[in-house]
C-alpha cells in the first residue's frame, strides 16, 4: 500500500476524531475501541543507552543499526562488534532489540540476524521498506529455524498493507503505530479476518505487539524505581507476549 503525507494525515484525522464520541460518552478510545484486554504492559526503552533503560526499570530495550549496506563486510562487523559491546553491559538475560529504520537489504537482514542470534537478539526491527513484502518473504525463507524474530508495522497505515504481511506470515511480530494506522474497530476486524489462512493452513499465529517505548530524552529527570519484584513480572509478561 503506497505510503505518504497525504494518507497519514486522513489518518491521523480519522484516529483523532475518535476522541469526540469518547467525549460524549465519558469513555477512553480504548473502550470505544473494544476494551482493556491486559491490567499490565511490558514497558521497552528504544535509546541509545541500554544500561540506562535497564537500571531505569524497563524490561528490554531497543538500539539503532548503525551500518548498513553501503558500509560492506567491514560494516556488518562493526554492527556485530556495536551489539556486543552492548550485550556485555546488560548481560545475557536482558531483551536487547535492533531498529533498522528500513535501510538493510533482504540478504544483508538475513546474514546480520544470523550473526547476532548468538548474542541474544530478540527481534530485528524494519529492516526493509514497508512496502517490500517480497522481500520480508525472501528474510523469513532466509532465516527458517532462527531464533531470531522478525518485526515490521510501524510504517504501515491502513488494513491492506496488514493483511498482506499476515497473509504472506513473512514476520513475527505486527507492530502498528496507533496514531498513524486507520484506527477503528471494523479495520481492525477486516484486517484481522484477511489474515487468516485458508481451512487446514497450520495454525502460526500472528503476534499483534504495539510497542510501549519511551525515549530517555523524554523522561522526566530523576531515577525511575520500580521494584525488583515488579521488574521480575514485566520481564515474564514480555517473554510471553513474544513467545
């Protein structure tokens, strides 16, 4: 589904315009929407600095890919090297997830995710541009059997480009930006019911993950205390949620 300015602020005036009938009703958009499903959300950090998020009380955190293609093998090693670094920091048992803000190739996504499975790579995130659905199909064929999940959604915004990346299970992960995807209940129900594979298909059922990041230039000043009992709840809930 072709993206741009003009698409996303229809959008983003059709999500808005859910606010008025809340309004009306004295309701949240989450319940004119359907209702809350969960008491609790696993909270990631997307930043520069894991150590941070993690001393911070957040369950996981999110780093950019530094390199790319253009950079060559001597790239690829830095990306190894950048992750490791970071690995080593948070140990082994803290989510560490990679961003790749759409700028990888298939071939180049295959080889870097398999190279980071060892270290512990949770998921690799938008690593080809949205509307490459051949090429989400030919890193999922690439990587059968990896650990590694794979995630794409957030430049997504209507129902079409959902449907085909449900249909074709090319990523684990759908992640929806909510204040830029067509936003109402028969959207989602129309995307969902698409999705679904045909009598018989083995049951692989999509992750619908919208993220709860929040950047540390965001945060207010001052440490973020969360108890350890608390910490040890959200880091199962996360697990679950993408497992």
């Amino acid at each position: 589904m072709p993206q741009g300015s003009s698409l996303t602020g229809h959008l983003r005036c059709r999500s808005g315009s859910l606010g008025s009938p809340g309004k009306i009703r004295g309701e949240p958009v989450y319940q004119l929407l359907g209702g809350k499903t969960k008491q609790r959300l696993p909270v990631y950090c997307t930043t520069a600095r894991p150590d941070l998020a993690k001393e911070m009380g957040f369950v996981g955190a999110k780093i950019a890919c530094p390199y790319g293609p253009a950079e060559g093998d001597a790239g690829l090693e830095k990306n190894v090297a950048f992750f490791r670094n970071w690995r080593d920091k948070v140990g082994p048992e803290f989510p560490l997830m990679l961003d790749c803000y759409m700028a990888l190739t298939a071939p180049y996504a295959a080889r870097l995710a398999r190279r980071l499975e060892p270290l512990g790579l949770k998921w690799i995130e938008e690593y080809l541009p949205p509307d490459s659905y051949a090429g989400y199909t030919q890193v999922r064929e690439a990587l059968r059997g990896c650990d590694v999940l794979l995630t794409t959604g957030e430049h997504e915004y209507t129902r079409y480009g959902f449907r085909q990346l449900l249909s074709s299970r090319c990523v684990d992960i759908l992640q929806p930006d909510i204040t830029w995807v067509e936003l109402d209940r028969g959207a989602a129900g129309r995307c969902h019911g698409s999705g679904r594979g045909r009598p018989g298909d083995p049951a692989r059922v999509q992750r619908l993950f919208i993220p709860s990041a929040i950047r540390l230039h965001q945060l207010p000043r001052g440490r973020v205390h969360q108890p350890q009992s608390k910490r040890r709840q959200d880091h199962a809930l996360l697990r679950r949620s993408v497992s």
